[in-house]
C-alpha cells in the first residue's frame, strides 16, 4: 500500500481520516440529542466498514436503496435493513423473503395499491408477513402518496388491511431541500429551516390521519416515522405534534459531504471529507490571456452532476491549504476522462502538479471507485473498499 499521497496514481479518491471522524459523530451526536434513531443511507459510502463504524457509534439499522445492498450488508452481519424505494416484482420479492427468513428484519416501501397488492400477494400466497412503510410525498413530488391529499390516510388503512404486510410506519425524502432559498430574500438557512420543518410537521399531521383512518401502528402509538436528506437533517428539530414525534432520519451525504453541500450551507467546505486528486496532464494559452488545462479527471471520476449554485464541475483546492478554494480557476468542461479548467493567466499551475477537488457530488463519485484512500495530512493511512460499487439492482 501506498504510504504518502504523492505516491497514489491518479485519478484516486481521498477521505481524510480526522473530518470524516467529525462528520459521523457529529451527525450521532444530532440523533441523541433530537431523540430519534439514525439508519444512515448506505448510498453515499457502499462500504462495510463505514456502515460498521456507524453502527459502533450507534446507528440503528441501515438504510439501502437496491435489494443487491441489502443482500451485501445482511452478509455482513446487519440484521435490521430499510429499503428506502418502491419494491416491485416478485423476483425482489423472493430475495426479500429470504433474508426475512434468515433472521434479517427487511422493510420496504409501498406508495401505490398496484404495488401493495403485488407485495400482498406474494408473502400471504407463502405464509409471511413483511414490514412496509407507505412512502410520502411532503413536497418534493417524487414517489409516494401526498400528506395532504384526504385518499392518502384511506390508502394506508387499505395497505393495512392487506394480508402479508405489516405497515410499520410512513417514509419520505425532503428532496426539495435540495433546491435552496425560494427567494432573494430567504437566506440558507432559513431556506434548510423551512424545508426541515416542513418535513417534520407534514409527517407528523400524516401519521394523525392514519390514526384517524385506523392505522394499527398509528392507533398504539407505535408507528415509525421515518425523514431523511442530509440538508433537511441539517436543520432538524424533533417535536411533538397530535401526540406523535420522528421517530428516525436517514442522511446519507453527512459523512463525506461534497459542493453541494457545502453550496446549500449545510457544512463548511473544510467539513468536506471527500476530495479527488487529480493530475495536470496539459496546459495551453488562450488568444483572450487566459489560460486552460486538463486534468486526469472526467466523467468518470467527477461526474458531469452540476451543484446548487455551483460553477463548474467540482471546487479545485489551493496547494497545502485543503480547503481554501483555488482562485480563478472553473472545471468548465468534462470529457470521459479529461477535466477541462478554464483558469486565469496568473494561476500556478503546471503540467504535472497534482490537485485536489471537491466534487460536486459525492455519493456518485464513490460508486466509480472500487475503494478510497483513507488519508492523514500527507500520509495514507488506509483504504475504504467500497463493497457496494455498482450495485444497481
């Protein structure tokens, strides 16, 4: 293994060790102190060693997005496995069903009858009973039935009367925080706010009507309410509301964060654990006095995802300064495997230098990489496999 970064061939991806320490336990920290679970989105990391170190520092379960990710973690132990998605088919089914039978407590979402009924009819036809959570549409205009729409507590009564299912509880995902302030005049922060306090009213008003629609869980107080996205949980207070509380959030970005994040005002960019470093392989003049090189970093490193307010395709840092910005510098442009920069005549850099950038989006830059590069300043420390890499169904 590599023992200095200088040694790493590039394009890598880097985590440093102390801010990825801070990030877990600060986002731990923000669950005991609001009194909710955390089950962490796996979706971010895909690695068993991040889910491990979430769960010694008291994560309860795990969040995935594709029945391949929750075979992997209930291999590794896990035994209580959210499946934050619509499940359909009956070959997902199946794989359900047998980790349910082998001790591994699944549950997954349902936001349609088709779907419900589908699910229905496969565990009663074989004897099970599997946990589901009707998934909530709070504002985003994703998946899921609408908090407010007078059908929606209807349809969980009718889910819950459904042979082979048990609803547990009601999920959703305030994507829309995503989205930043709705106005010149609504700061960051009050845009995070707003959304957050959305997330967590409309739920609560939610799981008031399905007490009233008769909702077994709802009617003794047992039901699971479920929210997540890391920028809502940024801002997050947990209340009581008609006698319910959240009883879990599910971020998945905190560990890592990326531009997005720190655009949004969610973190500092110095909180950002996640950087790609990167190669100048190539630099030219341009007739205007400015300047372009190219990195060793395309499309299939950065992603071509853009960011809230962001310029560009990822944030290049300045030389030992980690989270200073490198000024007059724009990843303008990204081939499969170049990174086209447009920089400003005065910039210092030169073929063969190594940067580091803060990608705009983190969670699919990891799913590129078969592992991370776990960093201490200039040493290498160790290596995050990312177990889950390209898991797609």
């Amino acid at each position: 293994m590599q023992d200095r970064v200088a040694d790493i061939p590039t394009p890598a991806v880097l985590v440093d060790m102390s801010r990825l320490a801070f990030n877990l336990e600060a986002m731990q920290d923000k669950a005991a102190k609001e009194g909710v679970r955390l089950r962490p989105h796996t979706k971010t990391h895909k690695s068993i060693a991040m889910a491990n170190r979430q769960r010694e520092l008291g994560a309860h379960g795990l969040t995935v997005a594709k029945m391949g990710e929750a075979e992997m973690f209930a291999r590794a132990g896990f035994d209580d496995i959210r499946i934050a998605y619509a499940l359909i088919g009956e070959e997902k089914y199946a794989r359900a069903l047998r980790l349910s039978e082998s001790g591994c407590r699944i549950s997954f979402c349902v936001d349609t009858m088709e779907g419900a009924r589908a699910a229905s009819s496969f565990f009663a036809s074989r004897g099970a009973t599997v946990d589901v959570l009707i998934e909530t549409d709070i504002g985003y205009g994703r998946c899921g039935v609408r908090w407010d729409q007078s059908e929606a507590a209807g349809f969980g009564a009718e889910v819950d009367a459904l042979p082979g299912l048990n609803v547990v509880g009601i999920l959703t995902h305030a994507g829309h925080a995503y989205n930043g302030p709705k106005d010149e005049s609504e700061s960051l922060q009050a845009a995070l706010q707003r959304v957050s306090d959305q997330e967590r009213d409309r739920m609560l008003d939610f799981a008031d009507a399905l007490r009233t629609a008769g909702v077994g869980a709802a009617v003794d107080g047992s039901l699971e309410i479920s929210v997540g996205s890391t920028p809502s949980i940024s801002a997050f207070t947990n209340t009581e509301r008609h006698g319910f509380r959240v009883t879990e959030i599910r971020p998945g970005n905190y560990l890592y964060l990326d531009m997005t994040q720190a655009n949004l005002g969610v973190a500092p960019l110095d909180r950002c654990s996640l950087t790609v470093l990167a190669t100048v392989i190539s630099r030219h003049d341009n007739a205007d006095g400015t300047q372009r090189f190219f990195l060793d970093s395309g499309k299939k490193v950065l992603t071509s995802d853009t960011a809230f307010r962001a310029d560009g395709y990822g944030q290049i840092l300045s030389g030992t300064q980690p989270a200073q910005p490198m000024d007059g510098t724009v990843i303008n442009g990204l081939s499969e495997e170049h990174g086209w920069v447009r920089a400003t005549s005065d910039v210092d850099v030169s073929v063969g230098d190594r940067l580091r950038i803060v990608p705009n989006h983190s969670c699919v830059v990891v799913n590129t990489q078969p592992e991370l590069y776990l960093v201490n300043g200039d040493d290498v420390v160790g290596r995050i496999v990312v177990d889950g890499q390209s898991l797609v169904v």
